[in-house]
C-alpha cells in the first residue's frame, strides 16, 4: 500500500508555479492576482480562505481578500463581483461558498466573468469541461486526476466508481474519468439512492468517495490493490485535539487501507490539492490560457 500524499505533492506544485511567476515578471509580465470575497464568519470558510492567502504568497501572486458580514443584501455582493469583472488587474477571483440563505448561490456563480471564474463553476467553464475544450476545471477534481498522474496511477480501461453526485466533485470528476485525455475509464456514479452501491465498489479499480459520510467506505466494499481517493472532510468530535474536533474521511481508513495499491489519507491528501488546483487556475487565468 503506497499513501498518495497530497501535502508534498501541493508544496512541489506551489514551487513550480513560484518558479514560473518569477519568470514571467522577470520578462516584464504581469503578476498573477487572486481575489476571494469571504461573506460571514463559517469556521470552514475562514480556515479555506487563510490557506488560499498563505498560498498566494507561496506562489509569488497578488491577492486580495474582500470581506463582508453576513447581512450583506445580493443585490451588494452582485455589485463586488460586478467590479471584480470589470477590474482589469485582477486575473481571476473567488466567492467562497456556501453563501448566506438570502442570497441565491446560483445566481452570484453566473454573475461572475466565466474567464475570471478560477473556481470553474460557471455554466459556460463546466459545459466546456464536459465537451472536453480548454477551461478552468473546478479544484477538487483538477486536484484529484493531478494527483492520479503525479503518481502514475494507471486509468485507462480502469474501471471507476465515484460516490457522490454533487455539482463540485460528484458530476464533474465522472465526466473527466470519462474523458480519453484524463481518465480514460469506465466510470460508475452511485449515491446515496443506489441500490447495487457495495456490488459497484467491490468490482471497482479505482474509487472516488465524495459523499460526506464519515466512514462510509468499508473493508468489505474494496477488492484487493484497489486504488482509494477520500475527498470526504467531516468535522467529528475529538477531545484529544485542540480544537475539538477532527477532520473525517468517506473511507474507514484503517480497515481499507491495507487492501490498497493506493490511497489518499484524510487530512494531507486531497484537500491540499484543491487549493493548490485553484492557484494552478490562477496562473492559466494570469497567462490568458483559456480565454484571451
């Protein structure tokens, strides 16, 4: 069983990217800049944010932070991300979800320019995703086939079962596992109303758990050098830590682990991706790589 660490492969990524801003402002180009709007107080969101900052800086990048309470109306935050647009230094930019109630997530997501949306989820960046055309992948996902390649994990022909439907990891990640130029594999999406989900998992090469349930990935659904990829991150009590509480995988990592070629540990393994994909985004959004 080899652990597929995401903290040391973000770190190398992160001194890539640095290496190649330094380059590019060395032949008198711009610097890349990120901005995030931070909208309330979520502890999730705050910790997400401050390593987005830290990772910036990491990357040789400008970045902004834009903070509002959480009785900011739409109509204002629709402003902010109107002015984002419009702001000629700033490459790409973020709305850190979730959002309030009273503001309709959807509606902010589409107001952003689709050629500053480094999040990649936008309408027009998620239908090119799926069509395979060049584009701004969400973070998760872009983390994860990053990750798949890093390691050279073989996909192609693989069989592979995501478990999760969501709009942020779920739906994309099977259309890119799908793809003859990232996964090339047979993919399989089971949820949560799946009735053949444990038959699914025990036939599968590789599985992606993104259901957001602690502990759902048992010994008994994994075949023998399966490869395991947790994007599962549930807060669960823990008085021995600090805080409180602890950060939990989808996969009972302890019984499945020993039946892996492969697997991704929770934390330090796909969380360190999806922010290291952001600024990967960042730099293309900088470069204009996708979208002049």
């Amino acid at each position: 069983m080899q652990l597929i660490d995401g903290k040391a492969t973000a770190t190398a990524i992160k001194a890539e990217i640095a290496e190649e801003v330094k380059e590019i402002m060395a032949k008198g180009g711009k610097q890349p800049h990120l901005a995030a709007v931070l909208v309330g107080h979520d502890g999730g969101s705050e910790t997400y944010v401050k390593n987005k900052v830290l990772a910036c800086e990491a990357c040789g990048f400008k970045s902004t932070l834009i903070r509002f309470e959480d009785n900011i109306t739409e109509n204002e935050l629709l402003a902010c991300v109107d002015q984002l647009n419009k702001d000629e230094d700033v490459d790409g930019f973020i709305v850190q979800l979730p959002l309030p109630k009273h503001i309709d997530e959807q509606k902010i997501i589409e107001a952003i320019d689709y050629r500053k949306d480094v999040d990649g989820f936008h309408p027009i960046n998620v239908g090119r995703m799926a069509i395979g055309l060049p584009c701004f992948i969400s973070a998760t996902p872009l983390g994860i086939i990053t990750l798949l390649k890093r390691y050279n994990i073989e996909t192609s022909g693989k069989k592979c079962v995501i478990l999760g439907r969501s709009n942020i990891v779920g739906k994309p990640m099977a259309q890119l596992m799908m793809q003859k130029q990232y996964g090339d594999s047979t993919v399989t999406v089971c949820h949560s109303r799946s009735k053949t989900l444990k038959e699914e998992c025990r036939q599968a090469d590789i599985i992606i758990a993104a259901i957001g349930q602690p502990d759902f990935v048992t010994a008994d659904m994994v075949k023998e050098g399966a490869v395991i990829i947790d994007v599962g991150t549930t807060r669960v009590p823990d008085t021995s830590k600090k805080s409180g509480f602890r950060l939990n995988g989808d996969v009972k990592f302890d019984e499945v682990a020993p039946k892996c070629s492969f697997i991704t540990p929770v934390p330090g393994g796909v969380g360190p991706m999806t922010i290291c994909s952001l600024m990967k985004n960042t730099l293309a959004a900088g470069k204009k790589e996708y979208y002049k």
